[in-house]
C-alpha cells in the first residue's frame, strides 16, 4: 500500500512546482550567507560591486547615455576622449562612451542567457542519464564525444555561419556545445547522489522517478551547477565578443564590444581609444565575473579549495 505522502504527489501539481516551496527557505538561506560573507570579503565585494555597477549600466544605458550610440558626426570622427566625448569617438563619429553601456547589454544579455539555456539543458540531460542509465546515458554520452572533438570557436563560428546572423542565432550557437560542461557536472553528481539514503527511502515510499530527480536530487546538486554557471558566464562572454570580432555574432547595426575592438584595429596607434576602452570593458567584467565565482564557490563549497 502506496503512503498517502505518495499518493497526494501523484495526484497533486506537476513535481516542478514542490521544490519551489519545499526549498525555497534552503536557498534564501543560502542567498543570504553569501551576501555576507562577500560583504565582509573586500576582493568577494569589489568582484559582486564591479559586477553589479555593469549591470545597472547595462539597464540604465538609454538614460546615462549621452547620446545615440548608432548616430554618426562624420566632422567628429577619431576625436579624442573630452568633455563632450568622455571616451572619445570612432571612425564614423560615434560616441564610445554610449556605444559601450549598450556593449554591456549585449555582453551580460548573450552571457547570462547562454549560460541559462546551457544549464538547462545539460542538467536536465545529465540527471537523466545519470539516474535512467541504459539509452538515455548512451546517446548523452556519445553526443559529448562528438561534440568535444570540436574546438569551441571553430564550432560557434560553423554554426553561426549555418544559422546566420542574429542575436538568438548566436545564443543557440553558443549553447548547443556550452551545455558539455553542465551535462558532466549533472551527471557525476546524480550518480554520487542515486545511492544516498535519501533517494533510497523516497524510492521505497513510491515516490516517482520525476519527483525523486525535481525535488531530491536537484537541490543537493543546485549549489555546483550554479558555481559552474558563474564560472562559464565570463567565457560565454569573451566567446560573444570574439564572434563579434570575427565579424559572425551581432549584426553591425547592434553596439558590441567584440566589432567595436575590430573598429579600431586599424587605428590603434592612431586613436587607441576605439579598441582599448570596450576592451578593457570586457576584460574588467569577465575578471570580476570569475573573482566572483571563485568567492560564490568557496562560500558554497568550503572543501573546494582544499581539493
């Protein structure tokens, strides 16, 4: 005979919409410890401010933006940074200033939404795997294999040349290989965790195979998949600006860091500013961003650094 705990299970909502209020206490407890200890951290603080200042740049962009970061003053072209161009101007006359607060919306936007779509996928996969074994482990395994033969640029620069040009085109040319990492992770840790008491006695209580994976396993593995997801946002990031450099990510018509680098190629020597203010944009976000998993990774897992 079924227990009526398992029985209101089967009958309730899906098994998705439990771990929101079963854990929810659990990871704003987590939310909160981390939150002090970077406060109390000044390198874990500098890495969440120097993050955090990007992102209200990012949504703030139309209105701290002095001007139009697409609109051309051909008799102000290559015009050192000044009061009237605070990081000077391009080829076409250009605000950089304003072409760089709308970069970081296309850097943050490309790496947060990537690496999303990444851990969704690869977790969801990897637990499958990991907890089905037999067909599903089999055809997982087989496709990271094919896929690790690719170098990742190589492979984003094919597929954005088979999709074509275009913001989402570029998300899910990064996430069809971005998901390797989060599928291995995924897997690995149901294994370790399929066997622990805990699973053992929802098993024995009946309990489906979806609600075991949704809202046993997952939580006791949530911490690691969102380090890793910290730790892949800023190489998701340089990944966009690269593509973007290549000339095959964002449309031109789009601010990106990665073609505003590959404006000022040709002129470095002559107005150093087109390419090295957006670089060193993306250098001090992508160094913040992975300062900042690295803290968010030994607050959550103090062992990680003795391994």
């Amino acid at each position: 005979m079924m227990p009526a705990g398992a029985q209101s299970v089967r009958a309730g909502p899906a098994p998705f919409l439990y771990p929101v209020r079963r854990h929810g206490v659990r990871a704003l407890g987590s939310l909160r410890r981390v939150a002090a200890r970077l406060a109390a951290e000044p390198v874990g603080a500098a890495a969440a401010a120097a993050v955090l200042a990007y992102v209200a740049g990012a949504v703030l962009a139309p209105v701290l933006a002095p001007d139009n970061p697409s609109a051309t003053d051909l008799g102000a072209r290559l015009a050192a940074p000044s009061a009237a161009h605070w990081f000077g101007t391009d080829l076409l006359g250009r605000d950089i200033f304003s072409r760089t607060l709308y970069g970081a919306r296309v850097s943050l936007l490309v790496g947060a939404l990537t690496v999303g779509l990444s851990a969704l996928i690869g977790t969801a996969l990897g637990m499958a795997g990991a907890y089905y074994r037999g067909a599903v482990d089999l055809v997982g395994a087989r496709a990271v294999e094919l896929l690790q033969a690719f170098p990742y640029l190589i492979f984003a620069v094919a597929m954005m040349a088979f999709l074509g040009p275009g913001f989402w085109n570029l998300i899910w040319a990064l996430a069809l290989k971005g998901w390797i990492e989060f599928y291995r992770l995924a897997r690995g840790e149901t294994l370790t965790q399929s066997h622990r008491e805990y699973v053992e006695a929802a098993r024995a209580m009946g309990y489906p195979s979806s609600w075991i994976l949704v809202s046993e396993i997952l939580p006791n593995i949530l911490n690691t998949v969102t380090v890793v997801a910290l730790l892949r946002l800023g190489y998701f990031m340089v990944l966009e600006a690269s593509l973007s450099f290549l000339g095959v990510g964002i449309p031109p018509s789009i601010p990106a860091w990665g073609s505003m680098i590959n404006d000022g190629r040709n002129v470095l020597f002559v107005a150093w500013w087109v390419s090295t203010i957006p670089g060193l944009a993306l250098l001090v976000l992508v160094l913040a961003v992975n300062l900042l998993g690295d803290r968010v990774r030994e607050i959550l897992d103090p062992h990680a650094s003795r391994r």
